[in-house]
C-alpha cells in the first residue's frame, strides 16, 4: 500500500510542478482531502480546494473523487465538465462511495443561470 501511494504522491507532483504550482504541505490522500474541505467552506479559495480534491482523488481517496466530480458539475474552481464529473464519480462508485453511486442513479440537472424554471 505504501509504494502505491508513494508512486501516485510522486505523480501528483510532477502534475503539479509542471503547471508552475506546489503541493500542499500534507502529501497523503487524507490531508489533501480535508485541506481541500477546509478551503471549499464558506468563500474559501475554489481553485485550491479543486486542486486538493483532485490530488486526493488521483491517489484514491473516494470522497475526495465524488467533491471533485461536483466541481467539475458545478463549474466549482474549474470549468464545468458533466462527462468528467460523471466519470469522477464512477471512479468513487467503484471504491465504494454511496453517495456518487446516488449520483450516477440522479445526477443533478445542468446549473440554473438565468432564475426558476418556467411553471
């Protein structure tokens, strides 16, 4: 368990270095995720959480898969991707995450710009 996660750690920075950014400090899939928690709250920094969630993701994490398939929905810290989102939480699904198996079953509908819809 320990070498497939210190291949992905040195996979993800190598994601990350090559796009000019630093990895968090924590490196393992827990403290990404939570950091990534801490960040979305309130009116954190989206971008960064996105990239928390991604990187724990990468590395397995299932919550961390089914939050960045909701950025990529909800064009949360990354432009909005309906096919990447399902296939993040395809991933979750796969490692036993209830609630992106919900989400498979009812995806929520494309985000409402321009009010309520007509009655």
């Amino acid at each position: 368990m320990m070498t497939v996660l210190r291949r992905c750690l040195e996979r993800f920075k190598v994601f990350l270095m090559g796009r000019g950014r630093s990895l968090p400090r924590e490196t393992d899939p827990w403290s990404l995720f939570l950091q990534g928690r801490v960040l979305d709250s309130g009116k954190g920094n989206r971008k960064a959480a996105f990239r928390c969630y991604l990187g724990a993701a990468r590395c397995g994490h299932p919550a961390a898969s089914t939050l960045t398939g909701m950025s990529y929905r909800s064009g949360s810290g990354v432009p909005e991707d309906p096919v990447a989102a399902e296939a993040w939480w395809r991933q979750a699904a796969a490692l036993g995450e209830l609630g992106a198996e919900i989400l498979l079953e009812h995806p929520p509908g494309p985000r409402d710009r321009k009010g309520p819809p007509p009655s």
